[in-house]
C-alpha cells in the first residue's frame, strides 16, 4: 500500500535561494540549441520556486514556475556581456537602444532598468 512521503524527507530550500524578489527581471534561456534568450519578470517568490513571465520579442507572454538555481535564468546583461543576443519585446525596446539602459544597483548583485514604467 502507498503512502504520502511526509514532508521531513524534504530539505528547505528557503535559505539556499536568497535575493529573488516579485518585480526583479532576468534573462530566460527559450532555446538551448540557438542560444536564444528573453527577458523575463519574477511575478511571485515560495521558498526556491519562482513564478516569471517570459515576455517574447512578440510582446506574447507566458507564465511558468522555475527553480531559483536553473541554469535556464540569469541576471539582467548576463546575454549581452556575453555577445549573445537577447529578443526584447517590441514594447521595450526602447530601453535597449542601448546598453545605458541597464544599469547595476547599490549592492551590484541585481540588474535594474532605469525606468519604473517596466
């Protein structure tokens, strides 16, 4: 007969994924074999699990959940200061005219646009 696993078999990763934020914006790997990236949102944090958006350079937008440690995200610059390109949505290409337009917070740790309309 089956039985739930209780959670104690689990190990929090609560204090394993520090620093993700609602709001905060990443690069989302779309497409391994092409090296294609996106910009994504951070729309809610639970522990190690993340709920982004990713946005397409269709202005199309997708919801999914993530791990906080996947190989698929990565900090706002990350494609660009690896001369890969990113696909920004129409509806923000205005703040990547150029690369002025991201610019790093106090700590250094996260990557912000300069405007709050995002």
């Amino acid at each position: 007969q089956s039985k739930i696993a209780p959670k104690s078999l689990f190990q929090s990763h609560a204090n394993k994924f520090k620093g993700f934020l609602a709001g905060q914006h990443l690069e989302y790997l779309t497409d391994e074999l092409n090296l294609t990236f996106n910009i994504a949102k951070v729309l809610a944090v639970k522990e190690h699990i993340l709920k982004i958006e990713i946005l397409n350079e269709k202005d199309e937008r997708r919801c999914i959940l993530i791990s906080a440690g996947s190989r698929k995200i990565f900090p706002m610059g990350w494609a660009a200061s690896n001369s890969i390109n990113l696909k920004v949505p129409s509806s923000l290409e205005k703040y990547f005219e150029n690369t002025d337009s991201i610019e790093e917070d106090n700590e250094g740790d996260n990557l912000e646009m300069k405007k709050d309309e995002m």
